[in-house]
C-alpha cells in the first residue's frame, strides 16, 4: 500500500533589488495616515535586516528622499521622495502595459 501525500508549495519570494526596497520604504512612508514613520514599523512590514534597512534609510536621505529625526527615531518622506514614487508607479504601469500587448 503506498500513501499518497499532496504536498502544496510555498510562493518562493523572490529577491527584491535595492531599487525595489528603496521603492518599497519610501511607498510605506508615503502613507497619508501618519506622516512620521518609525523605523519600526518599516522593518516588520519590509522583512529586512535593521542593518539592510539602515543602510537604505540613509542613502534615501542622502539622496534627499527621507528626513530622519534621529531624536525620536522617526522618518519622514520629503516632496523629492514623493515625486520617485509617483514616478517609479507611472514606469511599473507602462512596463505593464506593454506587457500585456505583447501577449495579445
């Protein structure tokens, strides 16, 4: 007699780029409830290393994306950042787009 087991796979999630995580933390802090961010919250949402996430939080900043207020630990999106993701959105719809009228 031989059993039978249905084994369902996971989605394996694939690896996101620096380009995507950047992406992902300023579209958290673009969130219109709360302007201020901890850094927190950023890190149970992305699933990232406080390291990786440090690390990307300041190069945003540098990059004048993000303000930091090292006193409260919080982050803030700037109008720079705003306009990437608005950005980076159009791009993402337009590769979609082109996508699907490939496949047609």
């Amino acid at each position: 007699m031989v059993l039978a087991l249905k084994i369902e796979k996971k989605p394996v999630r694939s690896r996101r780029s620096r380009l995507e995580l950047y992406y992902n933390i300023l579209k958290y802090c673009n969130t219109i409830n709360d302007p201020h961010h901890d850094i927190d919250q950023i890190n149970s949402e992305l699933l990232i290393s406080f390291t990786q996430l440090n690390e990307y939080i300041l190069t945003l900043q540098e990059a004048g994306l993000l303000e930091i207020n090292r006193y409260d630990r919080t982050i803030k999106i700037t109008l720079k950042g705003i306009e990437f993701v608005r950005k980076f959105d159009f791009l993402t719809q337009q590769l979609k787009s082109n996508e699907k009228k490939k496949m047609k």
